[in-house]
C-alpha cells in the first residue's frame, strides 16, 4: 500500500489514478487547505475502486502513527505542502512551517514504523537561476525564494537521511526519490479531475485557460523581450499525467530488488522548451477558441529560458514523457471547459 500525502491534489490525484491502475493500493492524507474532497470522489469513479481517504493534516504526528501502526505501507509520497511562490515571499514563516514540518512528521513517522521508501515532490525551483540549459540532476543548487528554498531545506534535510543510516549500520537504510517536477500542465483526458486553483491563477495555464472562457479578460504575457524564440519566456511543460506515470515508475523502482541506494533526484520534464507565445498558439489552434493577450513587462524573479535533461529519468527509472502540447492544451481545456468552476460545479 502507498501512503499519498496531498493526494487530493492536483497532482496527487492524477497520480492516485494511475497508482491504483498499476495495482497498487492507496492510502491518502490531506487537510483540503487547497483542495477538495470532490476530487477523491472523482478518482474514484474514474477507476472504479474506492480510496481510503483520511482528511488530517501531517503535520500531526499522531495521525502519522496511527496510519502507519494500522495499514500495510510499503512507501510514501510526499506531495503535502504550499506551493505559490508570491504567498510564500509574503509569508516565509507559513511556508516553513507547514512544508518542513509536515516532512519532518512524516520522517519521524516512517523511521519510527519502519518504512523507509520515500518519494518527494521537489520542484525545477531549486535550480535556482539556471547557469546551463538543458538542466541535468548534478547541476548547483540554490534557492530565490521561500517556497523554493523550503524546498531546498528538504532536500538537504533528506540527504542526511542515508549518512545517518551509515552511521549508526542501519538494518534498513533510507531509499528516497526527489523528483523535480519542471512545469505540469495538462488534466486527465476524461476531463473529470484537474488543476482547480484558488483566485487568480499565478501560473500559465490555468490562466490561459480561464481567459479562454471568459473568467480573466486578458492574458498578460510577462515579458517580450528575452534572448528566446520569439522574445517571450521558455520553459519545459509537462502532462500532469506523465508526470504521475513517473511517480509510479519511481514506486516501481523503490520497492524493486535493486531499489535507490540513499537519495536520488531526478527531473521530471519533457526535455523541451516551449516559449508562452508556442503554448498560447497551439491552445487557440488546437481548441479553436480565443485567447486574448497582451505583451506586458517581465515579472519579477522569472528566467527566460528552463528545461530539463530528462536522460537519468528515462535510463533509471524507464520513464519518459509519451503526451505532446496538443494533448496538454486540449486536456486543459477539456477539464476547464467542463468544470469552469473547478470542483465545485456540479458535473453534467
Ligand atoms: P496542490 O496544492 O494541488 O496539492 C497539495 C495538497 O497538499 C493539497 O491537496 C493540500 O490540501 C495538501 N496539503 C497542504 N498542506 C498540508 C498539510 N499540512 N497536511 C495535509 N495536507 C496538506 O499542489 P500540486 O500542484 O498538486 O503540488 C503537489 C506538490 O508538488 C507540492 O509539494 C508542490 O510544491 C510540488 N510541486 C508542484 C508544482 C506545480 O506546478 N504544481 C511544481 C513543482 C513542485
Ligand atoms: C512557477 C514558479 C516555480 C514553480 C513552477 C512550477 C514563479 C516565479 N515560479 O514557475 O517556482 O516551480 O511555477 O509550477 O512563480 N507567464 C505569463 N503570464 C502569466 C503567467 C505566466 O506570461 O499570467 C509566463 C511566465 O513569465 C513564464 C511562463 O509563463 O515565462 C510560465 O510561468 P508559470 O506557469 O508561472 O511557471 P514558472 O514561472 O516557470
């Protein structure tokens, strides 16, 4: 059984789906600070089995015990946390505390019980300001800001894991996965779960997509300028649900006889660039509607260009992106245009 943190999630819930289809058995955890218990209900109709779902958060490590002491956990991924860039700059200490201490419960917890296959949600952020492109897994670390810093501090803070199991000749040592999504994009086909985020979307998608049906008047393209294709910002899209086969190939491989020795980091992206411009285009083309937008300044603490080496991914764990842009701005639209009030519209 795999322990899901978050997996009421944007990701998460992809990534239930596609557990559950590979046979495994799914324990879920979540709060619903940002997000709703629909999306569970959805997963499952979507794969016809139903989820234990417990809704509590995990930085109560009481809970943590309980689960541990009453299910068959084999591994855990960890997609609990905050995640906007601009809320974490203007609340550090939030960010902090829930995304380092939900970790730290849960590691507490796992070492406590036992179970020592984890798989981390860790982000292209802690590149930081790439020096080289594509990025490749050894490339120098750094943080620009709160969240991604809290990020950062994770990682770290696993690494020391495998050092102290040498230290002390542990039976079991730790096997821990970071897997550095670049950009997720996209919903699962059946357009009945997706990215559902809160007020105004800070990332691109969403954002074309609600402009698209008329919830935003005007896509704002930051920046027109950069040393890119066509002036506008380059980054690595990835399908959610490439994404969330990659987290099963990752359990696949954790719990396989040759499983991760200690900690391992791998990017998770498509290995392509696609400037806002080349995504804006195949949306408007591919989904036949229009997307008005204008070219503004560049926002701050963005780069012009990220993507990812994708090559340890595709070698170690056997996995690489199947789905293109088309299926990304189509599978978009789809969910937003089914559900333009995200989990709280009532499916026809
Ligand atoms: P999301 O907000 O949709 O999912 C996170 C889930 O964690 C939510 O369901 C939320 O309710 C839950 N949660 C938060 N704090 C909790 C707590 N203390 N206890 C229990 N549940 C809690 O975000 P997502 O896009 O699915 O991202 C999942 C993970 O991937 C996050 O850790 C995020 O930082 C990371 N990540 C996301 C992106 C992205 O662009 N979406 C990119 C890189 C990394
Ligand atoms: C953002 C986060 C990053 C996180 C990543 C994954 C910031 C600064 N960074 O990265 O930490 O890991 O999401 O989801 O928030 N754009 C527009 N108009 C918009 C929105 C975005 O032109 O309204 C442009 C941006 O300038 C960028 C591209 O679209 O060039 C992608 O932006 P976004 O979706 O916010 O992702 P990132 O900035 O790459």
């Amino acid at each position: 059984m795999i322990l899901v943190t978050g997996g009421a999630g944007y990701i998460g819930s992809h990534t239930c789906v596609e557990l559950i289809e590979a046979g495994y058995d799914v324990l879920v955890l979540d709060n619903l600070s940002n997000s709703s218990r629909e999306s569970i209900h959805r997963v499952e109709q979507l794969t016809g089995k139903s989820i234990s779902f417990i809704e509590g958060d995990v930085r109560n490590g009481d809970i943590l015990n309980v689960l541990f002491n009453t299910h068959p956990i084999d591994a855990v991924i960890h997609f609990a946390g905050l995640k906007s860039v601009g809320e974490s700059c203007e609340n550090p200490i939030f960010y902090y505390e829930n995304n380092i201490e939900c970790t730290l419960k849960l590691i507490q917890a796992m070492q406590d019980a036992g179970v020592k296959n984890l798989v981390f949600s860790s982000s292209a952020t802690v590149y930081g300001d790439p020096q080289r492109l594509p990025l490749t897994e050894d490339m120098p670390l750094s943080a620009t800001n709160p969240y991604g810093r809290s990020k950062l501090i994770i990682e770290d803070m696993l690494r020391d894991l495998p050092n102290a199991d040498r230290l002390n000749q542990a039976a079991q040592p730790w096997s821990v996965t970071l897997l550095r999504y670049f950009n997720p994009v996209g919903a699962h086909k059946s357009g009945l779960i997706g990215e559902d985020p809160n007020g105004i979307p800070n990332n691109l998608m969403p954002f074309i997509s609600q402009t698209a049906i008329g919830k935003r008047e005007c896509l704002s393209v930051f920046g027109g300028d950069y040393d890119t294709v066509d002036g506008t910002g380059v980054r690595d899209y990835i399908h959610v649900v490439d994404l969330a086969k990659g987290h099963v190939k990752a359990v696949d491989k954790l719990l396989s006889e040759n499983g991760i020795d200690g900690v391992q980091a791998f990017n998770l992206g498509t290995g392509h660039g696609l400037s806002v411009l080349e995504l804006v285009n195949a949306f408007k083309d591919c989904n036949q509607v229009d997307v008005p937008y204008q070219i503004s300044g560049r926002r701050p603490g963005d780069v012009a260009a990220c993507y990812a080496d994708v090559s340890r991914a595709r070698d170690e764990l056997g996995w690489q992106a199947e789905l293109g842009v088309r299926d990304m701005v189509k599978d978009s639209w789809r969910w937003q245009s089914r559900n333009p009030e995200g989990y709280s519209d009532i499916m026809m």
